[in-house]
C-alpha cells in the first residue's frame, strides 16, 4: 500500500507498507521496529503479538507517547493483557490493528503533532 501524505520536514513517516516491509520516508525496513515522530528504533525482537510482554512494554515507554499503536502484521492480533494493562497504568494509550492500518494512522497523528508511536511487528527474516 502507497502513502502518499506528506508531513512536515523533520518528521518520520511511512511513505509505503506490505505484508513483509515497510518504508520510512526512503527507507526499507523488513525487522520489528518502533517509530515516533523524531527517533527509529530498529531491529524491535517482537515478532509477534504473543511476545509483546513486559520488556516491550518499557520499550515504547521509553520513547514517551501519548499513544501507542501496535501493528501486529497482515491481519489484527491481540496482545497479552497485562502488556496492554502495563501501558494503560502508565497512562499510555493503546490501539492494535493491522500494520496497514497503523501506518496511516501514525501519519495522520504524527501530522497533527500528536506524541504517537507506531510499534510494528514484521515477520522473521529467514538467514
């Protein structure tokens, strides 16, 4: 899927997004990963939604959103409860959906100067 808004100069955002890759303004990611508006943090170990857990949870939390979306691939998968619980208690909102879904809703976000974070889960690279 094809972006194509544009958001202010300085900011990262998602430009394309498939099943196995996403792209950061000319970049192509094909690991987990977690994106806020000013910082990339790559190569997330959290393959998929069961593995969210609490050291994930810190994390996010450290890039210091308002919002977390967590985009668990092709299709919607819930998290572990006490991870979502986690972020709740901290006073972080959470949104899961499919990585599709959470690409544009990060940009539209990020374009409205909100603290968002998108937290992407790509599957395992084969060696």
């Amino acid at each position: 899927m094809q972006f194509t808004q544009d958001l202010p100069e300085g900011y990262l955002f998602f430009r394309n997004c498939t099943a196995d890759a996403v792209t950061i303004v000319d970049r192509v990611l094909t690991r987990s990963f977690l994106l806020a508006p000013d910082r990339l943090v790559e190569d997330w170990p959290v393959v998929t939604a069961d593995q969210f857990d609490l050291t994930a949870v810190d994390a996010v939390a450290a890039l210091d959103p308002e919002v977390v979306l967590l985009g668990t691939g092709a299709r919607q998968v819930f998290p572990p409860r006490e991870a979502q619980a986690a972020l709740l208690r901290r006073r972080i909102g959470i949104e899961v959906m499919d990585n599709a879904a959470a690409c544009r809703t990060y940009n539209l976000l990020a374009g409205e100067g909100r603290r968002v974070v998108a937290a992407i889960m790509l599957p395992a690279s084969s060696p």
